[in-house]
C-alpha cells in the first residue's frame, strides 16, 4: 500500500476485483488504499467506485455497508468520484437489471438492457490487435476509401450509414470504440475513437444529455462516460484497457490532485459538464 499526505480510495462494498483497479490505479501514479467501512472515506481526495455482476446485488452490498450516506456527502462536499462498470451504474436513479433497484441518484437517468435484436456494425474482438489504441492501429481497410469518408466505418467491412443486421450478442464483451468531443479532463489526451474493454449487459441512459462525455456504439449509441460536476463514470474497464485505461485513471488523479491543491478555483473550471453533441 501506498502511503503519503492524501490518497484516493477504493471503496469495498464485496464487490468487484478491487486488486486490478488497485494496481491499476498505482501504475497511474496514485496514492492509494482500499476501505471496508465507511469511515475510511473521511479525508479521502478522491473515490473510486468499482463494481462488478448485478445491480441489485451491489446497490444492497453497497447500503449494507453502510457506504451509501457517506458517499453523498463525499459528492455533496466537492470530493472527485470515478465510478466503473457497474459502479458507474450505481451513480444513476435506478436500474431495471433483475427487478426495480434504487441507486444512488447521483446522476438522473436509468440502466436499461440492450435490446436483443440491435444490428452489428462491429469487428469482432478476435480482430481487434492486442493494444488497440484507435483506428489507425486497427487492420488495413477491406474497403477503398472515398474522398470524406468515415474510415472507421469501412474498417468494418461496410459504407458510412450501412449496417449488417446480424443481431449483436448481449453482453457486450470486448473492445469498443469511445467516441468524444475531446473537452473533458477525464479522457485528456485519450483520442476520439479509441479503444477501451467492455463486459455488459446494461447501459446508462442519462435523463440530461449535457451529462454526456462519451458514447460508444453497439447497435445504438450509448452513454460509455458520464460526468456531473466532481462525477465521472465510466462503463469500460480501464484497469483492463491497456495504454487507453492507464490515461483515463492517470487524468482522474491529475484532477484529484488539483482539486485538492486548488479546491473551488478547480471546481469553478470543472463545474460546467461536457456536453456531447452527435
């Protein structure tokens, strides 16, 4: 464990493989410790919620705990949180994942299903090579390319607006493109289109657009990153994205240490979240 004047903290509510985003976050350059009660919130710089399996089943590990009053005060008080996968889910109203199951409402919005009959337009994950960064690492072209075309659209083996309706197999598992306007800390230096690892059956779909950082594509576009105010969350894993991930959870410590040194100067330049325009 990592020792020093701040740290970012991991909360363990019983779910997740917490010793991947550990040594994750440590390869970031983080300061870092994993809490089993919720005092060990207190004094934290940043959060970091992880989260694996079903909703329902975190959103009670997570109350059980009794992390939940203490994680809204955290938010409450300006401390920056960094959901994954599931607790990026966490973040949202509800969940109809097995049932109807309350989150934290920290963000409006629902996790829903993907449909079962949503239309491929992806490489499949074989395909992909070890590192995919983005498009320009990914195989040459089966298709010429015409003057303005969506390259990346003929790396898949069709034109722009074309569509094989081969129905896509949920969950999603593999690697998938994140698609943003480029304008958030959160994915600083982390190029439009790059890849990162995905492992779901839900989605996020958030009741404000402008919480929108970054969509990805899997038969609809979806919500991959979302963010209100010192509030991100992200549905890939990137303790498991490569080079992509590594950037993701460096940036949310470069924002964690900002706001830590500069407080409401940072909070001021953070408080307007990215607004995603198709």
């Amino acid at each position: 464990m990592v020792h020093g004047p701040w740290s970012i903290v991991i909360v363990d509510y019983g779910v997740g493989n917490l010793r991947s985003v550990y040594k994750a976050l440590e390869a970031a350059g983080a300061p870092v410790r994993i809490v089993t009660e919720p005092a060990g919130l207190e004094g934290a710089a940043g959060i970091v919620l992880p989260g694996v399996g079903a909703f329902g089943d975190a959103a009670a590990n997570l109350r059980r705990a009794g992390f939940e009053a203490p994680l809204l005060d955290a938010v409450a008080a300006g401390t920056p949180l960094l959901g994954i996968c599931v607790g990026m889910q966490l973040l949202f109203d509800e969940s109809e994942e097995m049932g109807r199951h309350a989150g934290l409402g920290v963000i409006p919005g629902r996790v829903v299903r993907f449909a079962s009959n949503l239309p491929s337009s992806l490489l499949s994950a074989k395909d992909l090579p070890p590192n995919p960064l983005s498009a320009k690492d990914l195989p040459p072209n089966p298709l010429p390319a015409r003057e303005g075309e969506d390259s990346s659209l003929l790396l898949r083996g069709k034109r722009s607006g074309e569509r094989s309706f081969r129905p896509l197999k949920v969950p999603q598992i593999g690697w998938n493109q994140l698609r943003h306007a480029g304008t958030d800390p959160l994915l600083a230096g982390v190029p439009d289109g790059s890849y990162a690892y995905f492992v779901h059956s839900y989605y996020c779909a958030p009741a404000d657009p402008a919480h929108v950082v970054a969509t990805t594509d899997f038969g609809i576009d979806y919500a991959s990153v979302v963010r209100r105010e010192r509030v991100w969350g992200i549905q890939c894993h990137p303790e498991k994205s490569q080079a992509v991930g590594l950037r993701i959870l460096r940036n949310f410590v470069e924002i964690v240490e900002e706001t830590r040194r500069h407080g409401d100067t940072v909070m001021s330049a953070l408080r307007s979240p990215c607004l995603l325009v198709p």
